[in-house]
C-alpha cells in the first residue's frame, strides 16, 4: 500500500487518522518537532524529525510519501490572541506546508495528493435564517478568514508540483479523546450546562470518525480538487448541543446556565467571537463525491461518544 505522510500527527484528528490509515494498509510516516515518549507512539509508525524554524526536515522520510495530509496549526483557542500568538497560529499553518513544497521542489518525489486541514473560519457569521455557506462563499475578512485563505494558498502551490490539492474546511471536531467537546464536558462534572450567550449561534460539527473516513476519502478519490466543507448534514444549535451532551451524560441531573455574552468577552478576548458566532455550512459538496456520514445526527455522534467514554472508564478500571 501507499505511504502517507502526517503532519500534526499527534494531535486530536492526527491520532485517530493515524489508526483508520493503518486498519487500510497505508504506512504512515508522522512528522514530528521531537520524538514522542514510547507510551505516546503508535505501534507500525514512523516518526519523522523536522523544524520549522530552522526549515529542517527529514529528507528520505519526505520521498518516502505518496500522499501528504496537512494537519499542523498552533491551537487556534488555547491562548489569548495576542499579536505574536496570531502570528503564530498564522505561520505554523503556511511555513510548514512552505517548508515541505520547498523540499519537494528540489527533489524527485512521487507524493500524487495532498489533503490539508483548513477551517470553517473561513466564512464570517450567518447572514440570515435558513442560509449555509458553501464552498463558493469568499473569506470572511476577520482574522481567521484571512488565516484560512492564506493557508490554503499556502496548500495550493503543491499543484505546481503536479500534486493534486484538496483542502478541507473543518467545523467542531467531536470526539471522546479530547478536542472541543472536552470544553463542553468540564461545566458537566459539577452539574451544568453552561450554555454559550444566547445559545442560538448555530454551530457546523463533524463526529472524529467522519472527519478521519473524509480524508482517506479525499486521498483514494482521485478526482476530488479544491475546497470541501468538513462538517456534518446537521448543524445545530450551541444550546442543542449542550444539552443534548448533559442529557447523555446525566440524565436530568444538571442544570442549565447560559454563561452571558460579557463574560465570554472578559474572559476570553478576541477569541469569544468564534464561540458566540453563528457559522452555518452546508457538505452538500463532499457528498457529492459519494462520501457518507457515519454520524450525521447529534443523537448518533453523542450516542456513540459517550459509549466509547463509558467503555474506556470500564476498561481502566
């Protein structure tokens, strides 16, 4: 089978991608800053060294790839938006896709695809009831729709390589090994659902399994090109989600709180705007392509998510 080189392999999406990649065959090669603790490693995985800042990477690991999936990125919410962390989240998007098209360009490869992450940030808040962003939308002209179209532009000059480009559009990643629905999680230990502002602002999520079958998706579908939205059929409320995440994980035994607008503000910055705004989005696109949701419904998603958190509990216990 062919082999398939991750970048931000041992992040949330990149763990769980690693997995389905091996259950089909492929090699996986993962490109990593230092090498991970032997507990950390995947078993049948190559880890490979690079630097970004030094524009270091393991050469023989590189033409070693068919296929490049582009998952690095600085976490867009864990620090406040200072303008060097804005920088940060900017460059470890495009110099290290920069820095992997650079290399290529100087050697005789064969990588035929590369499928890099991109974000739902590209488009701005809602316009209006009823209305989904599709791919044709232009970036919104805030900062994450200027990260999103400068990381795809970045993605995009592996074409001139004759590399096929797909990029895709991620909503809310959600899962039982961390990742967003952690966030939500916390409140729940002390029995409430804290509830985002109004709780109205719709929110376009993806189960972690689709999100992983999606990129496989894109690198076996040698047809597919451009953007796709990443998100499920469904999207749904912030206040939906969070209680519909209380109810699986507590029965009645929580409490409903919104957490106001003002205090997301104080407490989070810039960075409150993206939990408090609508981003509807439609996947009719990827579907399109004959791609199918495992979970295309919160009930599936959350079903599954906390069955998999009940089984982990049992079996560590």
């Amino acid at each position: 089978m062919s082999t398939v080189l991750i970048t931000g392999g041992t992040g949330l999406v990149g763990r769980a991608l690693t997995t389905f990649l091996l259950k089909q065959g492929y090699d996986v090669i993962v490109l990593t800053r230092k090498q991970p603790a032997a507990t950390q490693k995947i078993e049948r995985v190559e880890y490979a060294l690079w630097d970004i800042e030094k524009k270091e990477v393991d050469i023989p690991a590189l033409l070693r790839a068919d296929h490049i999936v582009h998952l690095a990125g600085a976490g867009v919410v864990d620090k406040a938006w200072t303008k060097s962390y804005q920088q940060k989240i900017l460059d470890s998007r495009t110099e290290s896709i920069g820095l992997l098209i650079e290399n290529l360009a100087e050697h005789n490869h064969h990588v035929k695809t590369l499928v890099s992450a991109s974000a739902i940030g590209w488009y701005g808040p809602d316009t209006k009831p009823g209305f989904a962003f599709t791919e044709d939308d232009p970036a919104a002209k805030d900062f994450l729709g200027e990260t999103c179209k400068r990381w795809e532009d970045a993605a995009d000059k592996a074409e001139t390589l004759g590399i096929r480009v797909c990029k895709l559009r991620t909503g809310i990643v959600l899962g039982d090994k961390g990742g967003a629905l952690a966030e939500f999680e916390k409140p729940l230990q002390f029995g409430i659902a804290a509830i985002l502002g109004s709780g109205e602002q719709m929110v376009s999520w993806i189960h972690l399994t689709d999100i992983c079958r999606m990129y496989i998706h894109a690198i076996e579908n040698s047809v597919m090109h451009g953007s796709y939205n990443a998100v499920a059929p469904q999207p749904i409320s912030n206040k939906t989600l969070t209680l519909h995440l209380a109810k699986r994980k507590r029965g009645k035994s929580f409490m409903a709180v919104h957490v106001p607008s003002f205090v997301l503000k104080l407490m989070m910055g810039q960075r409150s705007a993206e939990v408090l705004k609508s981003t509807t989005v439609s996947c009719a696109k990827i579907k399109g392509t004959g791609f199918t949701f495992i979970f295309p419904s919160i009930d599936a998603a959350l079903s599954e998510i906390v069955r998999k958190e009940k089984q982990s509990t049992t079996n560590q216990s």
